[in-house]
C-alpha cells in the first residue's frame, strides 16, 4: 500500500479505517482502493508534481483522493462545494488540474464547470457515487487498476483555496502542498502535529466540517496516516453529533464555536442523554468562541476542550487547554515551540506589552508560504521574508499569552474611535434569544461610522422594537456606551462560511452601496 499506511493496514487489516453516510470500509478495503486510484490517475497521464481538483462533500472517497495524492506526488485541491461554475473552472484553470473528481451530489455544478470554455484541458473527469453523462465512474475509474503497491511514491499534498472574501480565491502553497519529497517528511509532519495536538495513538475522529478547508483536513488525515479511524458526516446536525460521539466511541473532534452554540441550545434532555465518556481531545478555532459559550461547553463537557490560533497560510500559530484558558479568559494560549508571534505597530515598530497592534508570525524552522500564480498578494502579507500576517489584530500579555482584538478589515472607526466588533458579538450571543450575532460599521454622517448589529434568534423568539431595545440594553451593561449598537437587525440566519467564518460583507455592502461611498 501507500507507504506511511501500510502498517495499519498489515496489524489491522479488518477494523474500520472510514466511516461515512454510505456505509464503511476497512484498513484492508482502503489499502486496495487507494493503490487502484495512485495507478488510475497514472494511467491518465498524471506526473509527479501535477494537480487535480476534487469537488466533493465529505465521504470515503475523499480520503482516497488524499491518500493517493500524499504518495503519488500529487497536488491535490479541494474545491468548496459552495461555489458556482464560473468559480469553480478558475480554480482548475489558476491550478492546472490534470484530473476532476466529483461527488454525485454536486454533478449538476460539475457538469456545468465541464461546459465552460474556460477551464482548461483535462485527463480524466470523474463521477464519485453515480453514473453521470461527461463523467467517467470513479469505480469504473479505478475498478480495472493494479491493486499492487504502486512504485516511486514520493510526497504530495493538499494546495487549497482561500475563501476569496475579496478578489479571486487563491491556492495557498505551504509545507502541506510540498511535491517531490521523501515520505519520510510527511510522516514526520503527521506524528508531530497529532502529537502536538494531543491526539491519542489509533484513536477516532469524528469529522462534521468541510474537509475542503485546511483545519478540517489536518485535524482528520493527518490522524488518519498515524492509524486512527475517521467517522464523518456531510453535514453539521448538533443532535447527531452527540450521537455519533456515543455510538463510534469517538475520540477527538474539530469544532467551530458556532457548532458549540447549537448544541447549547439543544433540549435539554438531549443535552441529559449525551454520555461523551469516549472524548479525550476537542480542539477549536477558525472563528472567535464567546467566552461565555466557550465557559459553558467546559463546564458541560469538562476540560478536554482546547483551542488554537492559525490559518491555512500559516498552521497552528498558538495554543491553549482549559485550565489555562479558564486562568486568562479568552486568550488564545502561547506560541507553539516552532511559531513566533510578533505585535507590530502601523510604523513598524514592536508594540509594547498588552499593546495592540497587528499581528505577525515567522516559523523558526523556516517554513513561510506563497500565493500561487499571485506575487504581489504573497508580497503584501509578508513583513519580511519568513514573517507574515493573517490581518488580525491583537496583543501579548506579560506572560507571552496572546489575545485577539479583531481583524483589520472588520475594525470600526466611529469619531476617530477604533470599535472591534468581536467584544460586541461575544455579548450578544451571551443573551439567551439569542443563536448567532454579527457587528460591523455602517455609514453615519456625523461620526463616519456607526455600530449595527445583526441576530439570529433562537426559536420562538418575539421579533420587535421591545427586544431591540432589550438587546443594545445587554451590550450597555456589558460595555462602554460607545461600543452598543444603535440598532439591530433580525435575521433569519447569517452568512456563515461552512467553516465558521462570518460573512459580514454580505450584510454590510447593502447599507454602503446605498450610501454611495466605502469607508
């Protein structure tokens, strides 16, 4: 088999390796089927250090594609599932994808991607779970290939797509996407993060966000190639979850703090029923977590829940447990041993302790990142060579702990006053109507900007001026008058990006575009 699985597929070649909607398969089921694909995608003409794209929801196959990239030499990239066709073929033109693997649930967006003129030329297209015209079967595909241990495996990874909130997406070529490298550095960078991370030896992930973002595919394949199992889902159902953490025995688990909600505002009984004695390791990030939210969880599932600071550009940057967390509410802990985390000031210089500003990182073993096909994007991220930032803004305590203010780009300037919107939503969400909650400038003639806020409601909820009122009533007992918002809206639901990230240009733009300026 793939190298770095061949143990777990010779000491466990019957347990359950990945578990999904359709069924499951063994270590010795995975062993054969990713083989199949390293020889299929070779037949198609694909060399070491080509790309192919896959559009597909969470399933088996998914960690197939993975596998096979990992030790065929591959560059593998995910493709939300949430885009259009437009998007979607320039991001296989952007990548050069030799090859397009897609989920039968989103055939009709891959058909439609096949049709446009301006995706480029492709080997292979294949249909994962159906049989679709333009579409080769993936069991087909891989159906009449050598089960043998392919020869000349080297190194491959993922390269993914940043979300594109402005501009066109990006691929983010880090040490993840690296081709043409020993085996022996992958299976390092497995062993060393799921060590990092805590992550019990031959343990059992449960996956319920897209593993087309980085932090969803790094909290599962990675275990993955170490021999634990993955237990996934498509979709996020907060009662499910608990369900499956009961039924599988799971382990650990990525979750966003908007997952972390939901499952709070379930029944109670619901909540009663979980056991949850199988959890040893729950990490969370991507989005800021309330402290509010996150003290609640700890206290429902006890101090097994951890959190980090990072992003596809950059992995994990810092970390912290739960008696920590607990110590200096709402820190995101201290640098992990290879990150440095740097606080800059707009002239460059250093912030002073407990001093904000934005934040920089460098890895000291050297690793940086680049935006594919794009130098002056990776030019303006960067501070120096090797030190870069995400747009964040924060500071550093005495201690070395960090803490986040906001980022950047969502920071409102109302009178000259600098407003960070993520203090605001965290005493939002702290009131009991309401789910989700969202802050961000819109125009005021007088100050520049003014605050509004925007909710989604727990069920039930009565809609109206009374519980407006009552909410920019909370935020002033909670904060200086200047940061409450002076109104609110009601939403049905916000605009989340399926890995928790909040959409707000979407409910910002309307109120500037009719305003008929930017800032």
């Amino acid at each position: 088999m793939a190298v770095l699985m061949q143990p777990h597929a010779d000491s466990k070649p019957d347990e359950v390796a990945l578990v999904d909607e359709f069924g499951e398969i063994s270590w010795r089921e995975y062993n054969s089927r990713v083989n199949q694909l390293i020889h299929a995608l070779r037949e198609a003409g694909l060399q070491p250090g080509d790309t192919f794209a896959v559009l597909s929801g969470n399933r088996r196959e998914y960690y197939e594609a993975f596998a096979a990239a990992a030790h065929g030499g591959w560059l593998l990239v995910p493709v939300n599932w949430h885009l259009v066709a437009e998007e979607v073929a320039y991001v296989l033109a952007d990548s050069n994808a030799k090859a397009f693997l897609v989920d039968s649930r989103f055939s009709e967006l891959g058909q439609a991607t096949l049709q446009r003129g301006d995706r480029p030329s492709l080997n292979a297209s294949v249909i994962i779970g159906g049989d679709i015209e333009g579409f080769e079967s993936y069991e087909n595909f891989i159906g009449s290939a050598d089960e043998s241990e392919p020869g000349d495996q080297t190194m491959g990874g993922p390269m993914f797509y940043t979300s594109g909130t402005t501009g066109k997406p990006k691929g983010v070529k880090s040490g993840l996407s690296q081709s043409g490298t020993p085996l022996e550095m992958l299976k390092m960078m497995s062993d060393g993060m799921t060590e990092m991370l805590g992550l019990p030896a031959g343990g059992r992930t449960l996956l319920c966000g897209p593993v087309y973002h980085s932090a969803q595919w790094a909290f599962s394949f990675l275990p993955l190639l170490t021999g634990g199992s993955v237990v996934m889902r498509h979709h996020f159902d907060a009662e499910e979850v608990l369900a499956l953490v009961d039924k599988h025995k799971i382990t650990n688990v990525h979750l966003v703090p908007t997952q972390f909600i939901r499952m709070l505002r379930l029944d109670e009984g619901i909540r009663t029923r979980f056991s949850g004695q199988s959890l040893t390791t729950v990490w969370h990030g991507a989005a800021p977590c309330p402290p509010k939210i996150k003290s609640e969880m700890i206290d429902w599932w006890g101090p097994i829940i951890s959190e980090y600071y990072g992003s596809t550009e950059g992995s994990i940057v810092t970390t912290v447990n739960s008696e920590d967390w607990l110590a200096k509410p709402g820190t995101l802990g201290k640098p992990v041993e290879i990150m440095e985390v740097m606080v800059i000031k707009e002239d460059g210089s250093r912030c002073a302790t407990g001093e904000s500003g934005q934040l920089y990182v460098k890895n000291i073993m050297g690793s940086d990142f680049e935006y594919h096909n794009d130098p002056d994007k990776t030019k303006k991220a960067h501070l120096e060579p090797g030190v870069f930032t995400f747009g964040d803004i924060g500071y550093l305590d005495e201690e070395g702990y960090l803490f986040m203010s906001d980022r950047k780009i969502d920071m409102i300037i109302s009178g000259g006053v600098n407003i960070y919107p993520a203090e605001i939503e965290s005493v939002l969400i702290g009131h009991p109507a309401v789910v989700d909650a969202a802050v961000f400038g819109i125009p005021n003639d007088e100050f520049g900007e003014e605050v509004k806020g925007a909710v989604e409601l727990v069920t039930g909820a009565m809609v109206g001026d009374v519980l407006e009122e009552e909410l920019i009533a909370h935020c002033k007992e909670n904060l200086a008058g200047f940061k409450a918002p002076k109104s609110i809206d009601f939403e049905e639901s916000l605009p989340r990006h399926p890995t928790g990230k909040l959409l707000k240009r979407l409910l910002r733009d309307k109120y500037w575009q009719e305003s008929g300026r930017n800032i």
